[in-house]
C-alpha cells in the first residue's frame, strides 16, 4: 500500500506552479498515462471481494468495494477510454484491464469533487515532479469537445509521452445523473443583468462546456480559456479594459499556469489587484482551499456549481454594481 496524501507538500507544489503525477499503465509495457498525485488517497493491490451492482455488459461501474470499511465504487479505466457517450449500450466487456493469472487488481482510491473512487488500472509506476509550464494541451482520446478523455500531456524522464487523464469526464460518464441534478439546480438560478464580463479558465473540456451553460443561463458575458496562461496573456494585453471585468473564475489544475499562479499574477499587480478571483476545483481537501485564499482568492466553491456560482456573481458583481 502507498499512501499518497502529502497534503502541505503537494498544496506548496502548485503555489510554486508545480505539480506531481502519479504515472500508471492500462496494459503491460504500454501507453504511459497520470492522475494528479492530489486527487489520489492511495494506490492498494486488492484482494477482497467485488459486489456486482449491475450485470450490464454496458456497464461503467464494475461493483463495490470495501477498503478499511469504506464501500466505494469501482471503475475499470481501460474500459472508460472505449467506452463511447452516443453508443451507451456498448459491451465493454472486452476491454477491462487484463492480468495475469492470481494477481491482484491495483487500484487507485482517488478523491475529487467530494467523492472518493476507485480506479482499476494495470500497474502503477512513478511519481513524476513537474512545473506546470512543462505541460502541454492535448487533444485527447475520444476527439475534441466534451468527449476527450485527456486534458495534457508531458514527457516521462526518457521522454516518452505522458497522457494526463480528465478524471472529471470520467466521473460524469459513470454517474451521469450528477449532470442531471447540475440541470435541476440551473433551473433554479436567476437571470442577472451586468455589463462586465467574466474570465473563465479550465483545462477540461467537459467542464468549460459546463460552465458556459451556467453562465450563459445567468445572462453573464464570459470568454473562455483553456488554461491559465492563456487568461493571463489576455488579461495583460495592451488595451484591456480591467474596469470592464468583473471576476475571474479558474481551476487549480491547468497547463502551463495553475491556478494558483494566475491568483498570484492577479493579485500582484496593482492594476489587476481588485478583480474578484473565485476557485472552481475538484481538488478535495481544506488545504487547497486555504493556499489559495492565502494568495488572496476571493471564494473558493466546488466544481461548476450552478448555485454556488450564481451567488459568487451576486456577490462580487451584482452587489458591486448596486454599492456605487
């Protein structure tokens, strides 16, 4: 058993735009993939028993697990890469990760979004250190759009290629009724009227196409960017208007700038300083939180919550707005 949680070792990592990758594989000496070291509790082998849930051969969830008496969920990742979101029945079957003969199945217990997984792969390898700055956009399996099942990628210490999974996609693809209740809760919200505009930053495509809707559903105008950088190198371009922005909303995790670099970048500059920076993060866990308002973010409020959203806008636009 490895346990991973080096919470303050790992929160210093991003503030100086560093991250660690937990290096693992779906298949015997093939394709190199990573999860964010944060996002990981610990990597177990595991011998206990599986409660099947479902015989589906469709199905994305492989049963249920206990681990020091916790029952989570277990999903084969190899069969989540072949798994297609306009084909649901197909037989997934052939795909699961595949041992050899009375070895035990290594699992990851990942923990984002307030829920705690578990993740079948082939093997794990490394912990890789990186700088955000040494990750690179990726296209990712699946196509482009909210069907990826990559977010970045980077090289491994020979230089092979290293794909960083969406875990995000991978849980709304398995328990697709979080999306239904994000539904429900865009329902409730209210149409704002505002003539300031909102920056938004995500490295994850199903995600960004999320926070449009929310947004778009508020009535808010916003321009999007896929990944911290890239909102940086806008905000700072001549001729921007920062009067004319409202806040920033930004994940932690993101390629060549986190989040935790664009709090700072704002934050440091006098000429940026007063634009409202609220966190959208799956990553669990009451240090990051902290990190970030230490660097001076606004809020901090769980991944593309249209509630919490809509009274993060109240709050740093909309009562702004109403004070002068």
């Amino acid at each position: 058993m490895s346990n991973l949680s080096q919470v303050d070792q790992i929160t210093s990592l991003h503030k100086n735009n560093e991250l660690q990758l937990l290096c693992f594989r779906l298949e015997k000496d093939k394709d190199l993939y990573a999860v964010n070291v944060f996002k990981i509790r610990e990597v177990v082998k595991y011998q206990g028993q599986l409660t099947i849930v479902s015989h589906e051969k469709s199905s994305l969830i492989e049963g249920l697990i206990t681990i020091r008496e916790l029952t989570i969920p277990l999903i084969d990742m190899r069969k989540w890469f072949y798994y297609d979101s306009t084909n649901k029945t197909k037989d997934l079957t052939p795909y699961g990760i595949k041992h050899e003969k009375d070895e035990d199945d290594v699992i990851m217990i990942c923990e984002f979004s307030r829920w705690t997984i578990g993740v079948r792969i082939y093997e794990a390898d490394r912990i890789l250190n990186k700088r955000w700055t040494e990750m690179e956009q990726s296209a990712g399996i699946g196509g482009n759009g909210g069907n990826s099942k990559l977010v970045s990628r980077t090289r491994y210490f020979d230089g092979k290629l290293v794909q960083v999974v969406d875990i995000e996609k991978m849980l709304v693809d398995v328990f697709p009724w979080i999306e239904e209740e994000k539904k429900e809760e865009l329902i409730k919200v209210s149409r704002l009227k505002s003539n300031k505009i909102i920056l938004l930053a995500d490295d994850s495509p199903s995600v960004l196409k999320t926070m449009q809707i929310i947004l778009d559903k508020i009535g808010i105008a916003h321009i999007d960017f896929i990944n911290g950088q890239k909102l940086l190198d806008y905000l700072f371009s001549p001729n921007i208007d920062m009067e004319n922005i409202g806040m920033i909303i930004t994940d932690l995790e993101m390629p060549e700038a986190s989040g935790f670099e664009v709090i700072k970048q704002v934050k440091n500059n006098p000429i940026s300083a007063h634009i409202p920076i609220v966190v959208n993060s799956s990553m669990s866990g009451s240090s990051n939180e902290d990190m970030a308002r230490s660097l001076n973010a606004d809020d901090f409020i769980s991944k593309s919550n249209p509630i919490e959203i809509e009274k993060a806008i109240k709050q740093f636009i909309i009562d702004k707005q109403e004070d002068k």
